[in-house]
C-alpha cells in the first residue's frame, strides 16, 4: 500500500493546525467556514473549520474565531488573493495572537488556485469535517 493510501486510511491528514510559535500557514480560502464544537483541557470550546488550499493541497485550516474574523474581513479577495497566517504563542497557549498578511507572491498566487482547479472537490469538506469533528471530541 502506498504513503497515499495510508495516510487516507489513518485519517486526519485533512486538518491543519497552527499550534507553534512562528508557525505559518499560505492559502486560499476554498469554501464557507464550519463551526466546530468540542472540548479543549475540560472546558466547551468552538473552532471555526476554514477549507483552504495549501502547497500542500487541501486542508481544513482549524482556526479560533480571533483569526476567522480577521480572515472573514477579505471575503471581498478570496477568489484573488492568497494569505498567511502567523501564530504568536507558545503551544498550549489559549491567548495566542495571530497575523494574517495578504500575500504578494503572485507565483504562488497562481500555483494554489491552480491546485484548486486540479486536485479540490468539494465533498473533500465533508471528509474534512467529519475527522475535524472526531478530534474535536478527544
């Protein structure tokens, strides 16, 4: 069996995170946001699901509502523009501050949406969702 098939078979590789300080992560946004409701150290918690296509293809960008807000104000540039998030913060720290830059690359502007022309489908959120969901409850 193939790292592809794999991956596909243990799941989750449809999330991404941004749990380290400095970590990043470029994009476009692909689709509607989800709401997502789990439980994090005990305590209710809601995450906003973002369908996004990165270099590395599609993702469920699992966001706080602080982030999704700042993302929802380029609504207007999504079917243009790429963006990149930036985490300040150590990991496990709830009041992590985020950036989020609209990018110039205009190369990498055009290598995303054409990943998204190729290789997104949009039962891909479902799939996404649905594993976002099941890490949520953990």
């Amino acid at each position: 069996m193939s790292w592809k098939d794999k991956m596909k078979e243990f799941g989750g590789g449809d999330l991404s995170f941004l749990s380290e300080d400095g970590e990043t992560i470029k994009f476009i946004v692909v689709g509607e946001p989800i709401l997502l409701e789990g439980e994090y150290k005990g305590t209710p918690s809601q995450k906003i699901g973002c369908p996004v296509v990165t270099e590395d293809g599609f993702v469920l960008f699992i966001a706080g509502k602080r982030l999704a807000r700042k993302i929802s104000k380029h609504e207007a540039e999504f079917g243009s523009r790429a963006f990149m998030a930036v985490r300040h913060g150590e990991r496990d720290d709830s009041n992590a501050a985020y950036d989020l830059k609209v990018l110039d690359d205009k190369e990498l502007v055009e290598r995303l949406f054409n990943l998204h022309q190729l290789e997104f489908k949009p039962e891909m959120i479902d799939e996404a969702v649905t594993a976002a969901q099941e890490v949520m409850k953990k």
